[in-house]
C-alpha cells in the first residue's frame, strides 16, 4: 500500500521557505519537494485556503509563509491536506459477514482510533517553529569547528 507522503513534503517546503526573505517559485519548491510544481501548486493551495500561506503572481512572485512558524501546527498542516489516513493498514473488510472477521476488526479498529489518537495529540503539539529550531541546531553542528563538542 502507498503511503501518504504529502505531510513530510509540504513541511520540507515550509522550512524552506521559513530560511527564505522572499517567496519562493513552485518551481524552486518541487525541486526542494522532488515532484512536478503542478503538485506544489495544488498542495499549496490547500494550504493556502487554510490560511498558511499566500501567493503573489509576477517576476517577483512565488509562496510565502503566512502565519506565524509558532502557530502552526503539524496538526493544522495534516487538516489542511485533507486528513489523509495517518495508517496504511487496515481491515480486510470493512463490513465482514463472517463473526470471526467482526470480531478482528473490533479489536483493530479501537486500536488503530487510540494509536491514531495519540499521533493526532502528538502533531497538535509540534509547531514549525519547533521543526526550524531543530534544523538550526542540527544545522549548527555541521557548521562548527572540527573539534569543537556542543553542549546537549
């Protein structure tokens, strides 16, 4: 089964951006995301009816982050591509005759909702000013001088 793989994509994109004092193309953003700016386009519209950013047309046009990078949240950004199922497995059928097939997929509904639930608490609280911060640390460390151990 494919996975979904639009959320990791679009915060590539969003940090990319938050690095940027000007908006940047969907040509520059499908390079960064490895896809068609047709893509990047549509992916960012989504965002864009959410909110989360603007566009401007032109020579000097492109994507630009529009909310605060504190804001928002790995959850707003997960609404705002649709909710996509944050599992690729699932029941074998949806609505079994079968007792034995009822009962398997009760146990793995309550336990795909709780697991799921958990995730969803989980982006609620991770912001992409959270994910910029870690970039810049991680960013940092392969700046300093050979030698020079960063404090933890």
């Amino acid at each position: 089964m494919k996975r979904d793989s639009r959320l990791s994509s679009v915060l590539h994109a969003l940090l990319h951006m938050a690095e940027r004092d000007e908006p940047l193309t969907s040509d520059a953003l499908a390079e960064c995301m490895r896809t068609n700016p047709v893509v990047v386009r549509r992916t960012m519209g989504l965002l864009r009816d959410a909110g989360l950013v603007d566009s401007s047309r032109g020579h000097a046009g492109g994507w630009t982050i529009s909310a605060d990078l504190k804001a928002i949240t790995l959850h707003d950004l997960h609404e705002a591509l649709g909710e996509p199922a944050v599992f690729a497995i699932g029941n074998r059928n949806e609505t079994p005759d079968c007792l034995v097939e009822q009962s398997v997929n009760a146990v793995l509904d309550d336990a795909f909702a709780e697991a799921e639930a958990l995730l969803l608490k989980r982006f609620a609280a991770v912001t992409l000013a959270d994910l910029a911060a870690d970039f810049k640390r991680r960013y940092a460390k392969t700046r300093a001088p050979k030698g020079h151990k960063h404090a933890s």
